[in-house]
C-alpha cells in the first residue's frame, strides 16, 4: 500500500517550513474597555521559524504555557495564523476547511498528548483506521485492498498479530496501544510530516521508550519529517536531531540536539537542564537555591515583557536586555547552534 | 537508623467484594522512620496511590482494606493501629498527625473560597479554641513558610498560578505539625523549574520541622535525587526497597532496572534504551508466580510458579535493602 515517495525525495529535503509564524488569542473586552482603544490579546506564539526535514525529528522543548502546542496546532492549520507563513514544500499554503484541508490533512498529520481522549470510546479500533483510510483515499477499491491495508498499518506499530487488535474498542487497549493505534491512524493519510503534541507524556514511563523508539523507526522507514513536543528536554536530546527552546511564545535557543542540552546558551536552557531530574546529583537536596538561578514564574503573555522575555527572572540580565528584543545570535561552538540572548553579540562585546 | 514512625504491616486492599474483587494491594510491609523521605514509585494501577488511602484510610467505596496493620509512633505516646480507630479518634488523627497532598493540587482547592478561608478552616475544625487572630497569624506564618506573600491571602485558587497554588497545599498539609506527610503526585502537574523550587522547599521544611514524608511518584529519577529510601510496587505488591543510592548503583529486581532504563539520561553518553516490553499488569488477571514474570528478560523456572517473597538478599549490603525477587533468593523474609 505505500507509494512514499522516497526515490525523488533526497533525504534533507525541507518539508513543512514556519516563518515568522505568530498567533495572537483575542481577549474578552470588558466593559471599560470599549470605551478605550484597547484590544488585549493573549501572545501565545511571536515570530517562530521552524523547519522540518524529511527523516528528522525536531523537538520542540518548553515548560507549560509556552505556546509549543499552539504551534502544533498552527502547523496542522487547526487554528488561523495572525500573521507569518507556513510552507508545505516551498508553497505558502492557508487552508480553512474543506477539500483544501484535507488534502494538507493528509501530508502533515497530528497526533495528540492524550490516547485516552482520541480515540472515540464507542468505535472499534477497525472503524478509526478504515476512516483515516478512506478518507485520504488509500483504502484501495475493494474490501480486500482495505483488510490488506488495516494489518500493514497495525503491523507498521508493531500491533501483531492485527487481528488481535482490529475489532476491539478503546477501552480494551493499554495506554501504549492506544498511542500506537493513534499513530497508525496518523500514518493511514500516508503523511510526510507527523506533528506529534506531546506524544508520551500521558503514557506509563516503562512504556514510554517503546513509543519514542517506534516513532524513530517509522521516521527511518517512511522517511518523515517529525515535529516532537515535549517538556522534557531529556527525550529530546534521546529522540530528536535537533532541538529548539520556547519561552513564552518565542523561540530562544536552537540547534541540534546534543550541542543544546550539553552546552546550553541561554539562561532559560540551562535553568530548565539544570531543574530536570538528575539521579547522578545524588547530593542535590543540600544544595542551596542558588541566587544564580533564575526564579519566579513564567511571564503573563498578554502584557509580556519588554526586550527579553525573559529578562525578569533572568540571573545575568542586563539593563538591554528589558530594552531590545534579542535577535538570533550564532553561539559559535557548533555550526547551526544559535540563541536570542544579548550574551552572545559580539558586536556589542567589541564596541564596549 | 532512626525510630519508625509509621509501620504497615501485611496490609491488603482491595477493591468491589465477591467475585468482582481485585486486590489492589497485596501483602505490602513498610517501614517510615522518623525524618526520613521515603519514595514509592511504580507505574499506574501498581497499587501505590491505593496503598496511601489505605494508610490514611481514606479509600472511597468500593475499596476496602481487608487485613493487615498500621501501626503508629507518636513519639510521646504508646504505638497505635491506625485501621482500628474509631471514627472520632480518626478525626483526631488525621491532619493532626498525618496529612495528605493530593495530586492535581489545581482541583484540590475550593474555588469559591479565598485560600485565607480554607487555611483558616482547618484550624477552626483540629483546634476550636483558637481566637480568630490566632487563626489568621498561623495561617500567615504557613504561607510565609511556603515562600507565597502574606498579601495573598485573599486571593481565590484562580488567581493563584499552579506553583503556587501547590504551595498553599503544602501549606495546608503542613498547618498543624503532622509527623507524617504523603504527597501523592504532587509535581506531576507542574513545570520542571516549578517541581525542582517545591521540592527543594519541602525538603528545606523537612529538616527544619522534622517530619517523615512519603512520596509517590512515577518518575525515578526524581526519587533517586530526592529521597533516602525507595520502594519499589508493581502489581499491588512491593518488589523492591533500598536506600535510593542502592537503587540507583545497582537495582536488583528486573523491574527495578527497567525502570532505571527509561529514562533517557540528560548526561553523559547517549545510550539505546529500550524500555520494558509489554504492557503493566491487569489486576484482575493477575499472572501466576511472580507478576512481572510475562515481562521480565531474566525469567527462569521459578518465577511463573511461585510467588517470590521479599527479603533481605544476600548481596553484601544485604542487611539495608530487600527484594522479591527468585535471583535473589532470601532467608530472612520481611515482616512474617
């Protein structure tokens, strides 16, 4: 059943591309506020650039609240943009509804944080996986072509023997399973792109890996372009290529995967590897809260912070910082690795 | 090692009656000392969070507890069973000298109170005789010691952020010097920055108050840092319990190790991992022997027949640790 297009496609190829990619929620208006000229919104995602290839997994890293699921959600067109771009194949594309949605639906495809509630609990697993086919067409003509293609999909996520799994509900599987059917339902439209929205974090941790080490096959069997979000930046340096930090609706650290969490640049990456669970820190309990650690709280994003936004909790701001929007800025270590921080400008280091 | 403070003996729990029963919690003996954090872990439906509902007796119907003890040290008093007090001595026992931190600190709050009132309620009901501004001072002390401004006190839940409304539970845990604390999940909900500051404080409050905590919690790798001891559940039944350093060097029980293994390490080199293959137990069905013996890489003869008690392997750090397990056969059985 699979006509992936791996022989025209080289392996780096760009598949889905976000530019300058902003989405702002309108606030509900208050009374006093009709009289003033005030349109609060909520800044859940600014300026985001984001590119997937084609067999990479980039990983989307951020506490809750830091817009990295409205993200998602922007890329698979679930909501309008405010402004910026997305591009499948070099192609501006904005689709609303209709025929148009579902031929984007079909190359890049979503898979949600909670199995528990994407599945529907009154249809078996067989009715979920024919309707993901047939829709995207790939069901073949007859009832044979649709049984052939059910057990490549459930075989695909390692559900043998498929018979065991196809008739059965929801509520029969394991967490794991489910996830597992969720993400064969993804991969019925045939997608080159999967947008995965916290793919484990719902999931025991035992079973957690097998999840993430059946995504890495698919993405190198199928070739595929993953976006995986996630608040722990340990899988991310496990399972992605590259990784990207997210604060309060901005992008402030980039690069791959290993050079990101061994040599962080921005303050915000090292607080959040320096915060994540370490069984090696056997000691950590007595180790004082340091001043040098950023505290407090992420900022409000319907008046977010001048310059920086994460200036107030920042343990080496300095007075640009609140100022200026920090702009990309090269680290230097490892070709690629790149931050939002005023730390980095070398500019600013020469003329001082 | 210091006194115990808290004895669970050869306590069941199960859940429904008759035929439907599923036994939850099977046989489980633990031991909290004085001072001490002692983790349990295990994946969901291992029975961890039953087993802290059923010390505090707090299990909602269809759950009963159908045998065992728990025996309480109050320091000053002779040791009691907690599963035999009757409903007043309960209301006297509970908060006053355990108290509970529900997980999902978000839902746990009433949202049409201010947090003043229900820090304030708790002390109205354990101790009547206080003047109101005895109250109030107390609960401003609390939240002081939480690291939240007393300038909050009139907030409601909803215009707390999730941090700090989990610091108020603490607050409210702690508000009438327990002994002992269980905190079910507590960080679960929450941001690594967040977890790492609340951790930090109550392990801080710990040593200045001197009260024995009890921690659930799935994620490992957070009770290795943590805590002093570990237990281990899985299927209802205790695998595995050891100083967290032991755990962590040199995990005994298959499971334990598996555990250990999914966690991709943040450090050092990069490593497969596999995980733990197939899927937890369902209690109901509850395989022969040894529970873990379907999923288990290093299952031999024994394991699908009996079912391996928990003891004091003969490892030379033996005496501090203990393992149901049929690799590590045992002499010196836990609490029979």
């Amino acid at each position: 059943m699979t006509s992936i297009p791996d022989a025209k496609a080289p392996a780096d190829e760009v598949v889905l591309e976000a530019i300058g990619l902003t989405k702002h929620f309108p606030v509900r208006r208050r009374l006093r506020d009709l009289f003033s000229k005030r349109h609060d919104a909520v800044h859940a995602v600014d300026d985001v650039n984001l590119t997937l290839r084609r067999g990479q997994v980039v990983a989307l890293v951020g506490e809750s609240g830091s817009g990295k699921s409205t993200v998602a959600r922007l890329l698979a067109q679930l909501y309008p943009r405010t402004s910026g771009d997305i591009r499948l194949h070099g192609e501006s594309t904005k689709v609303k509804a209709g025929t148009a949605f579902r031929r984007y639906c079909a190359r890049v495809q979503m898979i949600f944080q909670d199995p528990f509630a994407s599945l529907n609990p009154v249809h078996t697993i067989r009715y979920h996986l024919t309707r993901a086919l047939k829709i995207h067409g790939n069901a073949g003509k007859t009832e044979d072509d649709l049984e052939q293609a059910l057990h490549g999909l459930l075989e695909r996520v390692s559900l043998t023997p498929p018979e065991r799994y196809l008739d059965k509900f929801p509520h029969e599987l394991s967490g794991g399973q489910r996830q597992r059917v969720a993400i064969a339902r993804a991969l019925g439209a045939e997608p080159e792109a999967l947008l995965a929205d916290e793919p484990v974090s719902m999931l025991d941790v035992s079973i957690r890996l097998g999840v993430l080490n059946l995504l890495r096959d698919l993405k190198e069997r199928l070739n595929l372009a993953i976006l995986y979000i996630t608040h722990d930046i340990a899988s991310a340096r496990y399972f992605a290529d590259e990784t990207m930090v997210m604060y309060a609706g901005r992008m402030v650290e980039g690069g791959d995967s290993e050079t990101v969490t061994q040599s962080p640049a921005h303050p915000y990456t090292r607080l959040l590897i320096d915060s994540a669970p370490d069984p090696d820190r056997l000691t950590g309990v007595s180790e004082a809260e340091g001043e040098d650690r950023g505290n407090g709280e992420p900022p409000s994003l319907i008046h977010p912070p001048s310059g920086c936004r994460f200036h107030p909790r920042c343990p080496v701001a300095m007075p640009r910082c609140s100022v200026e929007l920090p702009v990309r800025l090269e680290i230097g270590d490892k070709p690629g690795h790149w931050a939002a921080c005023w730390l980095y400008d070398k500019t600013e280091a020469v003329s001082r | 090692m210091s006194e115990p403070v808290l004895e669970i003996r050869n306590l069941n729990v199960g859940y429904g009656l008759g035929d439907q029963a599923v036994r939850a919690v099977r046989d489980v003996n633990l031991t909290l000392h004085r001072g001490e954090v002692l983790g349990l872990a295990g994946e969901s439906g291992s029975g961890k969070s039953t087993l802290a509902y059923g010390v505090t007796r707090l299990l909602p119907p269809p759950g009963v507890i159908t045998g065992g003890q728990v025996i309480y040290h109050p320091g000053n008093a002779e040791p009691y069973d907690v599963l035999a007090l009757s409903d007043l001595q309960l209301r006297r026992f509970r908060w006053n000298e355990t108290a509970i931190v529900f997980q999902g600190a978000m839902n746990s709050l009433n949202p049409v109170h201010k947090i003043s009132t229900q820090l304030t309620d708790v002390l109205k009901a354990h101790d009547p005789k206080m003047s109101e501004h005895s109250r109030n001072v107390r609960a401003r002390e609390m939240l002081k010691l939480v690291g939240i401004a007393a300038d909050r006190m009139d907030a409601y839940p909803h215009q707390l952020s999730g941090g700090m409304r989990q610091r108020v539970m603490i607050g409210m845990a702690l508000i009438l010097q327990p002994q002992v604390v269980i905190m079910d999940e507590p960080t679960t909900a929450l941001d690594v920055v967040m977890q790492r500051q609340i951790l930090g404080q109550l392990i801080e409050l710990r040593e200045r108050l001197g009260f024995s905590v009890i921690f659930i919690t799935h994620d490992l790798s957070l009770l290795v840092e943590f805590s002093n001891r570990i237990a281990i559940m899985y299927g209802g039944r205790i695998v595995e319990e050891a100083p967290a350093a032991s755990i962590y060097r040199d995990a005994l029980h298959p499971y334990s190790a598996g555990l250990l293994g999914s966690f991709p390490a943040l450090r050092g080199p990069r490593r497969e991992l596999t995980g733990i293959p197939g899927s937890p137990p369902d209690l109901k069905g509850m395989p022969s022997g040894c529970s873990f013996h379907p999923r288990c890489p290093k299952a031999f003869d024994p394991c699908a027949g009996n079912i391996p008690v928990l003891g004091r392997p003969g490892t030379p750090d033996g005496s501090s640790r203990s393992v149901a397990c049929w690799l590590h056969p045992t002499e010196q059985p836990v609490g029979l």
